[in-house]
C-alpha cells in the first residue's frame, strides 16, 4: 500500500492552524494553507468528544479514504488539516464525503474539470 505524507508533528499543525485559512460545515472543520512543497499533506485531528477510541479511528479512516479518493482533483503544494466534529459520529461516508467536497469548494482548492 502506497502512502502518503501526512502532518504528524504539533509544531506543523500549530503552522497551519495560525497562517491557514479555515471554514466549516456541520461535520467538519477544515484549516488549508499554501506550503510550498509539491505534494499535499492532510492532517486529521479527532477529539475525544467525537467518542471513545473505536469511534474515533473509524472517523479518521473514513476522512484519509476520502482525501486519497480525491487527492487527484485538489490542487497540489497545500496542508490541509481536517478536525472532526462531534456529529462526525453518526455519519456514513457519503456524508462525509459530501461534507469533504463542500469545504474544498470553499477554499477553492479544486481543480478546474476540463
């Protein structure tokens, strides 16, 4: 399985969230900024009111499916942190991904369809 880079460090995430742009929706709250790296990093942030641990992970899965589903149609050089709310909890993945599509049309991070 290929992976991806991801934010792992505090200190990065402290980054975006001070000099990124953020918006959100009922599900989701997402923080984008310009990085200057040719790839896309995503950094996924679950509180424990989200729920307990199980819960938790399923969330943070079903949002790292869905960045690799559509990392093709999102511009390129970004971080982009993803922080779950507590109404994640009771989502399936067409509402997430929904909820995913609807904050990258916001921060206009989407490739133009040709």
């Amino acid at each position: 399985m290929k992976r991806f880079s991801s934010i792992k460090k505090n200190s990065e995430f402290q980054k975006v969230y001070r000099s990124g742009t953020s918006y959100a929706n009922r599900l989701l709250v997402m923080y984008v900024m310009r990085s200057g790296r040719s790839d896309t990093r995503i950094g996924i942030s679950v509180s424990k009111k989200v729920g307990n641990s199980v819960v938790r992970h399923r969330v943070t899965r079903l949002i790292r499916e869905i960045f690799r589903l559509h990392k093709s149609e999102t511009d390129s050089g970004l971080d982009i942190i993803v922080t779950a709310r507590p109404a994640a909890r009771e989502s399936d993945f067409k509402k997430m991904e929904s909820a995913y599509m609807h904050l990258c049309g916001l921060h206009n991070i989407r490739k133009e369809s040709k």
